[in-house]
C-alpha cells in the first residue's frame, strides 16, 4: 500500500537533503537589507543618530550601521553638546573589530541646513 506524502512532509524532507549554508553576522544583515531596499531604485536613504555628547554610544551606533549596510545607507552622528570620544569607546569597539579611531565627534550645527534627512 502506498501513503500520500503531505506538503509539510515533502518540504521537510528536502529541507534535509539540502545542505546547509552558514551565514556570518554581515552576511546575515547584509541579505536582510537587501530584502528591504530596492538598489538603484532610490537614493541612498540618510541616517543621523543623535545624542547628548556623541562621545559614545551614537558613535558605536554609527560605527554598526555604517559596517553593516553603509552600502544602502547614508550614516551620520552629532551631538547637542560634542564632547571628545571615550577612549573606552575607542578600546571596547577594537576588541570587537570595529576601528573608530579615526571618527571625530560633532557638533548638529555640522548638519543643519547642509544635509537633508527625511
């Protein structure tokens, strides 16, 4: 006797014979921003990341987007009242493989009125 094969039960079962593909983080983030972005269709989208001192965290912020989808987007940071870059900011980023050290801290009177961000 013969039994019918459901749908959930053949797409398990080729889901095991194909081999499996291990992704790194980029690629990971990478493949999703290509999902949400149409390339060539519109321009390069501008990010700004905000804060108080932009001495730390909207530079790390900056640091991962600029890593990660810097090829769809646009990315900036500023702060209302800049203050120099924490060295431990500089030091935790490194130990993790991102280098900050050339980035500088900025003032948003960089920005307004010369960078449009929508």
């Amino acid at each position: 006797m013969y039994r019918r094969v459901s749908d959930k039960e053949q797409m398990f079962n080729s889901s095991l014979t194909r081999p499996l593909r291990i992704l790194n983080s980029d690629q990971i983030y990478s493949n999703r921003l290509k999902s949400y972005l149409k390339v060539g269709v519109m321009e390069k989208q501008r990010v700004l990341f905000l804060c108080t001192g932009n001495s730390c965290r909207s530079q790390m912020a900056e640091a991962f987007l600029r890593r990660y989808a810097g090829q769809y987007l646009e990315v900036y940071s500023a702060g209302l009242e800049p203050k120099p870059i924490n060295p431990y900011t500089i030091q935790v980023m490194d130990e993790i493989g991102f280098d900050i050290s050339g980035q500088t801290s900025k003032g948003v009177e960089v920005y307004l009125g010369k960078v449009l961000f929508k």
